[in-house]
C-alpha cells in the first residue's frame, strides 16, 4: 500500500482517506447557491410584481373619487338608498374610488353630482 503525504492526509477510523482537493467544501455551497437561483425564479413573492393598471377593477367602473373614507362610505349610503350597489378601493395614489357596475355608472355619477354639488373632498372627475 502506498503512503500518502501527511498534507492530503485525513483519517477516518484509523483508515487515511485523500481530502478530495477541495471539493467537499465546495459541492454544497454549490448545491445551495442553485436551490437560491431556482426559488427566486419560481418563487412569486420574490420579485416586485410587474406593472400593473390602477383603475383595474374588473367589471367595475369608477362613479366617484374621495379623499377621505368617511365621504367615500356617505357616497356609498347615498348610492344605496337609490338602489345602486356600489363598493370602495383605495388607488396608489391613496385617494378612494367608489365602484359600480357598468349599467349603473352614469346614473350614480348624475345622483351624486346633484345632491352632494361637488363639496371639497370630493369629485366624480378624475384629477391627477
């Protein structure tokens, strides 16, 4: 049997084994850098989302905006006691938009534009 140098040299029960080069610490560093690699691919909530619309309600519509919630669930009763459903989402810009369905729109806009006469904190026109 031939002996090796004292430097490539590691016992495991009282048997000398090589230490391979190097390779056994490098082989699961390897393994866990490519687990990472392939969780950030697949993993949803690990990149930003892309771009998205802001006034993407499916079949909803926009009748009104406010700025604060409290107009917006007024808006909301006022629309209910006129027989219209309506709901409320909050956009980026963090201003409130109240929603109806499509066939209700334009008669939640002319209600609300009568009775409330555009009071501040709130508009049925869009203001960027």
């Amino acid at each position: 049997m031939t002996e090796l140098p004292s430097s490539t040299r590691a016992r495991c029960d009282n048997v000398p084994m090589p230490l391979q080069d190097g390779w056994h610490l490098a082989e699961p560093l390897i393994t866990f850098a490519a687990i990472g690699a392939l969780g950030w691919m697949f993993w949803p909530g690990a990149r930003p989302p892309g771009p998205q619309a802001d006034d993407d309600y499916g079949l909803l519509e926009v009748a009104a905006y406010a700025h604060e919630l409290v107009v917006a669930l007024a808006v909301r009763r006022f629309l209910a006691h006129a027989g219209i459903r309506s709901t409320f989402a909050t956009g980026r810009d963090r201003r409130i938009r109240v929603l109806v369905f499509p066939n209700d729109r334009q008669r939640a806009r002319e209600l609300v534009r009568r009775a409330l006469d555009e009071p501040k904190g709130f508009t049925t026109d869009r203001q960027d």
